[in-house]
C-alpha cells in the first residue's frame, strides 16, 4: 500500500472511531428542537400527506434559494393548527390557504398553521408556502448535509444538495418525519441559462422564462422518503442505457462532466448492468421501474437519493484506498452501495432515524449478497471479516426514538455481520434467500419499524429470532461466548455460557470439532460442555467467518 492510501485509510478509520465516540457522548442529549423534529405529536399525525408541488428557483451566484411548495394532504382527523418544518434560517414570506393567508408560528424549524375554521377529518385540501433564504451549507456532505455551492474544473456552477439526518426541511417546507410518504412529488427547479437540474423521477419538461433561466420540471410517480428529494445543477452531459430485466425493461440515464463522458460509457456499463442484474435476483425487480434509474455524479462521495443516486467515487473500483479488504476492490462500492437502498433504504423505508440500521445495515449486507452471487462466497467472507475491525460496539445500533437521531455508526458493518449471523444460524440457504427475497415485496413501498422487520424475519424462517436481533440491535456488545477448557483423558473439554443482556437468550454457534469440521454447540446462559477428542486447545476455534460473536477466555474479552 503507498504512502497516499496509508493516508486515506487513516482518514477513514479516523472518522469512523470519532462518529462512534461523538455518537456514544450525545446519545442521550437532545434537546426541544430535536423532539420538535422527531416526534409524531397529534400536530403532525393529524394529516397525511397526499403530494407536494415543489417550485423553486436555485441562485448560485448568491446561494439563494426561493419559491413555492404546495403541500396537498388529508385530514385524518378534525384539526384548526398542524406542523410543517423549515429550518428557522428559511424566511416564510406567507402561507395560504385556498387563496387565503393563514396564521402561523415558530419554535426553531418548527412551524405552526393556524386555521381560522376547522378542516374536517377526511377533507383533502392543501396550503402553500411561500419562502426564501440562503439554506445552511454542507460541511461534509453527505454526513452532515446541507446545500454544496461548487464550481466544476471550468468554473461553472455545481450545486447539490444532501440531507439525510440533518433534514431535509433546510431547504424546503414540508412535513419532515419519515413516518409520512408522499403518494408522488412534482419537481420544478430553475436555474441559470446554460445549467440542467437533475432531480428524481422522470423529466417532464424544460421550460425557458423571460429572464433566460429555465426551469426543469420532474415528476416522481412513487411514494418517496422526504430526504431521498434532491436537486442536482451542473453543466452535465447525458447518455443513456437499458437494463433487461426479467419482466420489464429499466432505463438507465446518467449525468456526468463533461471531461468524464467516455470514461464513465465504459466504467457505467461494466458496473451498473450486473449489479441491477444481481440485485433483481436477490432482491426483486427494480421498485421504480416508471421513474427509471438515474446516476448523476456530484462533487462528493455519494448517496441513495430515490431514481437519482448520486456518484462521486472517481469511475473507480473500491473505494479509493479505504477498503477493508481485498474483496472491497472487485466492485465499485458507491454504485453498489448507494443502489442497494433503491431497495433498502427507498422501497422499504424506517419510520424513525433510530432505525436507520434497516437502510444501512441490510444496504451493505446487499453489497455481500452482490460480492457472493458475482465472484463466490469467500469473497463476500472476506469483506465482512475487514469490517469487524470497524465496529466499535460502544452504544446500541437502534438509536433513541422520537428525536430524530441515528444510532451507532456501527449500524453499517454491525447490522450486515448480523444478517450473516442469522443466516448461518438458521442453516437453511434456501429458506434464507427466499425470505431475503420475499422482504421488498412483503413491505413495498412501505414505511417500517424495526419490529415490523423482525416479526417478518420470523414468521418467515418459522422460529423466534427475537432474542437475536434484540442483543444485536438494542445493546452495545454482540454475544460473548464464555470459553473455559480443560484437558482429560478423553480430550479436550470445553465449558461455554452465553454472557448477553437479553433474557433467555439461545443461539447456536459452530465451533470446530475435527480438523477443518464445524458443527453446533447450543450455549446457554448456563454452563454447558463438550468434549472434543480430536482437537488441541490450541486448534480450537468458532467458526467466526459465519457467526459475528465475542469470546472471553481467561477473563480476556476479545
């Protein structure tokens, strides 16, 4: 490895080790404007969102963003007063309701409409904010997010916006809790002659206006998460391809520099046909199939906004020096990765970002169902066992709820070492990849709870695997397997408990019984035993490739 990568890698266990140690420090601090934003109070819950009507004018020169959202939605109850969001740094010229101006308040990025009459449960109806102002800029996009005002190698405009965890409401009113999906969103986003905007779903049309600047007009026809909406502007070049599926033809576009135009023809094609081919095999048929599949490079690494997954890994296998493993080196990770929530992520959506582990956990488990069902299983060993080094296991996966915060970094590797867990230990590969296979299609397009994704799990493979996820999910340490041997005349003796957090907890594990054999012991929380005739103490091993758990050994946990 060069000096260069030995850098980057540094970087990048850097940023992880500090998310896990920021993340451990603040679990438990939130304040009002954290709830604000990530409780359902009967304020929000008292309407569903129907649509949104997204008009907007995007200004690089000043970093200025104006316009107009109308909110259409359906009462769900009798109500005079509801909660929408726009980050407080927004300025609301006005809000209207059937043409007419509305009251309303404000506590940090919270709004408050007040009607002047009772809108009736069961009424569709709908309001419009008007609104303007410079929204806050992304310091490290996509982690921490915001609007990225940069200039292309020409100088031209390059303007992107990424919201995840931060909100999306920091550049558009609406109601900004996942829990509440719009049916279909319109995308009207003007821009300096000369620019195109990309955003999600299918391109409509391009309007020209008076002053030159054109407005581009997409309409996205699924339900969507509120932080898969995006804009992309930049001086952008398009080429097209199609994917073959199984029942339908998919429509691939793809929005690149200029100077990147034949370099990403090829690394495009090569990396995108058999990932939608390996996916549909795993996963189902593509969830968007009508809005189609866009790539849009961006000036940072990447993210899963829904029909519009942006790209910024250099049209480069791996991840540019910061692989955990070799295997990590045989794909292009933002592709697959960022794709994978087209599934994960975008068709199955968690109602609450404590649950985020259902995007990012089985997003990168998806990464090693591609790695397996393309080069082999080893290789797909081989990139879980890299990403043991970076879990830290400090705080839980699943994070606190109802105040819109994520929980452990570790939810990336952690949440796809216990889906490798469970599979060995259901030990039935058909059964296995039909209830993977089965799952976007059992929640689609559905908004989930980590409940919901576990009662699924077990209806499926037809046991309780509750006690599992919970150790896996709720605490900080996967299962310790306590270890104690002993040496007699008939072999090695091996003593072995359970040491975990949850209740009556039982899971098998495999250990080795002969040379290059493995099979199941069944731990307890109570000491059991297992004499192995054929093996040293120095030979004994768990099978840790098929099962992430830890040992204690000597009062040493490792």
């Amino acid at each position: 490895m060069n000096v260069s990568k030995r850098i980057i890698l540094f970087v990048f266990t850097f940023f992880l080790l500090s998310q896990s140690v920021f993340a451990q420090n603040d679990y438990y601090q939130t304040t009002r404007r954290d709830t604000l934003r990530g409780i359902l109070t009967p304020l929000r819950t008292c309407y569903d969102v129907n649509f949104y009507n997204i008009d907007v004018r995007v200004d690089p020169e000043k970093k200025w963003i104006g316009g107009a959202v109308y909110i259409e939605f359906t009462a769900t109850t009798d109500f005079n007063k509801m909660q929408i969001d726009l980050f407080n740094n927004m300025q609301i010229v006005e809000i209207t309701h059937d043409f007419w101006k509305v009251d309303y308040t404000r506590e940090f990025d919270a709004v408050f409409v007040e009607f002047s009459g009772m809108i009736e449960k069961g009424a569709k109806t709908g309001i419009t904010v008007y609104y303007a102002g410079r929204p806050i800029e992304a310091k490290r996009p996509p982690w921490e997010g915001g609007v990225s005002w940069n200039l292309d190698s020409e100088g031209n405009p390059w303007v992107v916006v990424t919201s995840q965890g931060t909100g999306a409401s920091l550049w558009w009113p609406h109601k900004d809790h996942q829990s509440d999906e719009p049916d279909s969103v319109s995308i009207n986003i003007t821009v300096p002659p000369g620019l195109t905007d990309v955003s999600n779903g299918r391109l409509r049309k391009v309007t020209t206006l008076d002053d030159g600047w054109q407005k581009f007009s997409w309409f996205v026809s699924y339900a969507i998460n509120d932080y898969s909406i995006s804009f992309n502007i930049g001086k952008y070049e398009h080429f097209s391809d199609v994917y073959k599926g199984k029942e339908n033809d998919l429509t691939l576009d793809y929005y690149v520099m200029p100077e990147n135009l034949e370099k990403a023809k090829v690394h495009f094609k090569s990396e995108v046909q058999p990932m939608h081919k390996y996916y549909e095999e795993s996963f189902g048929e593509y969830p968007f199939i009508r809005d189609g599949y866009k790539l849009i490079e961006v000036p940072y690494w990447g993210m899963e906004h829904q029909s519009a997954v942006t790209y910024g890994n250099g049209y480069q296998k791996g991840t540019g020096g910061r692989e955990m493993s070799i295997a990590d080196t045989l794909y292009d990770f933002i592709i697959v990765h960022e794709s994978a929530h087209e599934w994960f992520g975008n068709n199955i959506t968690s109602e609450d970002l404590a649950d985020m582990w259902i995007h990012e956990g089985l997003g990168v488990y998806s990464e090693m169902v591609y790695l397996e069902k393309r080069w082999g299983k080893k290789w797909a060993i081989y990139s879980l066992e890299g990403k043991k080094r970076f879990v830290r296991n400090q705080i839980p996966v699943i994070g606190p709820k109802n105040v819109a915060k994520q929980g452990a970094s570790d939810m990336y590797p952690k949440g796809a070492l216990l889906m490798n867990t469970l599979r060995h230990v259901v030990d039935n590969d058909s059964l296995w990849w039909k209830t993977i296979y089965n799952l976007n299609y059992e929640f689609r397009y559905q908004v989930v709870t980590t409940e919901d994704i576990i009662k699924y799990f077990n209806n499926s493979l037809g046991k309780d695997y509750t006690p599992i996820f919970d150790q896996y999910l709720r605490y900080p340490s996967p299962p310790i397997l306590d270890l104690k041997f002993e040496e007699s005349e008939s072999g090695l003796v091996v003593n072995y408990r359970w040491l975990v957090d949850v209740k009556n907890f039982q899971m098998p594990v495999k250990i080795m019984t002969e040379q290059d054999k493995f099979e199941f012991i069944y731990p307890t929380e109570e000491w059991k035993s297992i004499t192995l005739e054929n093996i040293s103490r120095k030979q004994f091993a768990i099978a840790s490739h098929l099962f992430y758990v830890r040992t204690k050994i000597k009062g040493e946990i490792n």
